[in-house]
C-alpha cells in the first residue's frame, strides 16, 4: 500500500516506524528535515521537505497514486487542508486527519464529502483519555480494550499472589465460574510470550491477556488477584487537553483534583469543570501532595507535557502511599524502564492511538486494532464476510482454521451474542472474530485469511 504521512512528530513516526516495517510504500512529508533525516537513518522510506498541505509538495509526494494520507502534524488546520487538496486535486481514495481541538470535534457536519472531505477522524487525546478511563474502572487491570463496540474487551492483568486461580490450571476458571464466558488468550512469562492451553499453570507475576464480556471482567480480575474496589478519589498533574478531558468525564462519580502549575492556565481550567478542585502548584512538591492527602488517593495520573515531571511525580505519589499510579510517556525508550519499576502503568500515547490508524492499512475487513506490548504484538477484530467456497473461515469449525503460529481466537460476537471459541463452533458470515496475534510478524498471514476469494460478490 503507498501511504503519505503528514508530520514526523511522535505521532507520524510511531506509525511511520510500524508501517515501513510491513512492506508498505511510505512517505513522509515534514518541515524539519532533522526529523526527516532521523527517519530514513532507521527505516526503509523516502522524505519530502515542505509544507504538508501545500499542492506541490503533496505532488511531490506522491499523492497522485497514493492509497492513502495520514495527516498527522500538530495542526488541525494543515490536517484538515491536506486532506481538501488530496480529495480535491489527486482523489486520493482514503483520508485520515488528526484533529484535536473540542471546537471541530462537537460539529460533525464539517467532516463530510460535501465540506471537508476527511474519511477518518483521530483524535489522540480523546483516545488516550478513553484509555485511560478504563483502566480506573477496572484498577486491577494494566491493559483495557475495547471490541465490538464495548461487548467485548481484552484485559491485561498481573496475576497476584493470593489469586484464587493463581498456582491452578486455567481450564479451572471455567469450573470456578460455570456460565461466565472468558477466556486466556495469551500469557507472558518473565517477558517471554506462552500460547495457553487448559493445562497451562498460572504462575505469580504472569502477564494474562485474557477476552471476556463487559459484564464479567470484574469476576475474572477477581480470580487472578487484580483489584477490583472501585476508584474514589482521584489526582491529576497536568491541566492540558488529557488532563482536563479527563477530569470531566470522571468528575461526576469520582472526587478529582487537577494540579497544575501555570496560574493563568489553572484559572482556566477551573472554569470548565464543575466538580473538580483544581490546585495550581508542583505536581512533585511532597509538601503540596501530602496536603492533598496523597497517601488516601486510590488513582495518581500524570498527564503533563513533561515526560520526566510525570515519572519524577508518579514515583513521589507512589512513594508517599498512592495506591496506584500512571504516568502518560511519549520517549518509548522510557517506557519498558518506568514500568518495571515502582510506577504502575506507563502510558504511550503513540501505542495507545496507533491502533486506530492501523484498523484502516490491514487488508481484509479488519474493524479494530490495538497495538500490544510496545508494538511486538496485536489484538485484531476481524470481520468473516463470504461463504464456505471464497472464504478461508465461514463454515470452518474452530479447529479446521489454519490459524497462523502464536495466534489465538479469544472470542467470537455473533450479531449481540459473545460466544468462546470451542473447537466445533462453526464460523458464519459476518462473525466478529477477536484474535490475540504473538508474533507480530504473523499478521499479514491472519489478514489473509481474512480476505474473500476474488469470486464472491
């Protein structure tokens, strides 16, 4: 697939890095050309200087025969542009923008073929902060994501000691909980990734990924140890976009404080939420933390635009006797360091929004992607459209797929109905199959299988 990229900022390159490394044509178009030669020293791709919604410079690119463009650069308005000239000028079949300001967002009439012909909406900061609210309604969980519009969800959780099922065969999760349909679809061992069978013994301080319906989470966090009391109070470092879209979605049923250290900015913020307390000061000042109580906070996030002040802060929190602690990290070198260490939860915003891009570059109908394990893995919903003569899987049982090495159904959705994935269920058109992908390098063979036969219309 030839694919432009517009903006080699964290966001541009992170896609840029996963999209060179699947065999796609890429181009990325950029003002800096330090980023720009940063890019071609690490990966197989060719550059373009110059300003990403100019016509000549798009020309230059490629867009004339380009499948897609990803407008990606830290303005809404260059985004938007871009995306008007490649409709307009080179018909460029799929147009996807980063825009992240409220004022677009809240009026979708703009986004239209008739206005502004943009196929594909990305908003990173509503993504993350959507990220984010899971993880506080599930606080046991490290990983929560979303499938089949919300039905179904893949949990990540570290299994701890004094878990019921801890130390037991996993086929015993279903014996302990008759009717609730869940199921492990991979586990990391001291890193290292182990497809699970019925036998598989469950081990203190594995990684489980496990699929399960929205309405059983809670009951499997609860076997595996992972905490399950509901979040009360809550302290957020940082009043930008993240922080503030945050506390307004949990100010309602939660207590939430907002730090930040701008005054001006502070003011502002205050003005926008109705229930929150917002403090203007150092999110690592010990002295303002204790004040606030740190050590009766449930949830510490640090969402600033400083990745140091977030880690420094979280690991102050944490220290001081917050139960849990999170902080947003854009340097992906930090990331792996932070999160085996006292912070709970390390946040990449760029692993955390790729997903969103990559559901539109797989082929085959693929309806959502999420990027696992600082990208070395995938979890996929793949829609089964055709018939047992043009398709690799409809009117296949389980166990009759091929189903590429270190891959694992974790559930089917079947119009509202979740189903586990036994051996004799039978694949029908317009399944919503979930897959755990190990190997990322696998995933061009589960695409297709995915993939009609050229003869079904």
């Amino acid at each position: 697939m030839k694919i432009i990229i517009l903006g080699a900022g964290q966001v541009g390159s992170s896609v840029a890095a996963v999209l060179a490394s699947e065999a796609n044509d890429i181009t990325v178009v950029d003002a800096d050309e330090g980023r720009l030669e940063q890019l071609r020293d690490r990966f197989d791709l060719n550059t373009v200087d110059g300003h990403a919604s100019h016509p000549d410079v798009l020309a230059q690119a490629g867009a004339e025969d380009a499948d897609m463009i990803l407008a990606v650069t830290n303005s809404d308005e260059t985004n938007m542009v871009a995306c008007q000239v490649a409709y307009t000028l080179f018909h460029t079949p799929t147009k996807i923008a980063r825009v992240r300001a409220k004022a677009y967002l809240d009026l979708p009439q703009l986004f239209t073929q008739d206005a502004l012909p943009i196929d594909v909406l990305i908003s990173p900061e509503q993504i993350v902060t959507d990220y984010i609210h899971r993880l506080i309604e599930y606080p046991g969980a490290l990983q929560v994501l979303d499938f089949a519009e919300g039905r179904v969800r893949l949990v990540a959780v570290r299994a701890e000691h004094g878990g019921p099922l801890v130390g037991h065969r996993i086929r015993e999760l279903a014996e302990r909980m008759p009717g609730i349909q869940a199921r492990v679809a991979a586990i990391y061992r001291r890193d290292r990734p182990i497809i699970p069978t019925g036998d598989t013994v469950l081990e203190e301080g594995d990684e489980v990924f496990f699929v399960a319906a929205r309405k059983n989470i809670r009951a499997v966090l609860a076997e595996l140890g992972g905490r399950t009391k509901k979040v009360k109070r809550i302290i957020i470092a940082g009043g930008g976009h993240i922080g503030v879209r945050l506390a307004r979605a949990l100010e309602q049923d939660h207590q939430v404080k907002i730090i930040d250290h701008n005054p001006e900015n502070a003011r502002q913020v205050a003005t926008q939420l109705r229930r929150t307390i917002v403090l203007m000061g150092d999110c690592a000042d010990r002295n303002l933390l204790l004040e606030e109580n740190i050590e009766n906070t449930d949830v510490y996030i640090a969402v600033t635009n400083d990745d140091e002040a977030n880690i420094l802060s979280a690991m102050l929190a944490k220290s001081l006797g917050a139960r849990k602690t999170m902080a947003l990290i854009n340097r992906s070198e930090y990331v792996d360091l932070v999160q085996s260490g006292i912070i709970d939860i390390a946040i990449s915003p760029q692993q955390v929004t790729i997903g969103s891009l990559l559901a539109h570059v797989r082929r085959g109908d693929v309806a959502v992607v999420h990027s696992l394990r600082r990208g070395a893995a995938e979890a996929i919903e793949a829609v089964a459209h055709g018939d047992s003569t043009s398709s690799k899987v409809v009117g296949r049982r389980i166990d009759e797929i091929k189903l590429p090495p270190g891959t694992t159904i974790g559930a089917i959705v079947r119009h509202n109905e979740v189903l586990l994935p036994h051996r004799d269920v039978v694949i029908q058109p317009e399944d919503h199959v979930i897959l755990f992908v190990v190997d990322k390098r696998r995933i061009k063979d589960v695409e297709r299988l995915f993939q009609v036969g050229i003869g079904f219309l």
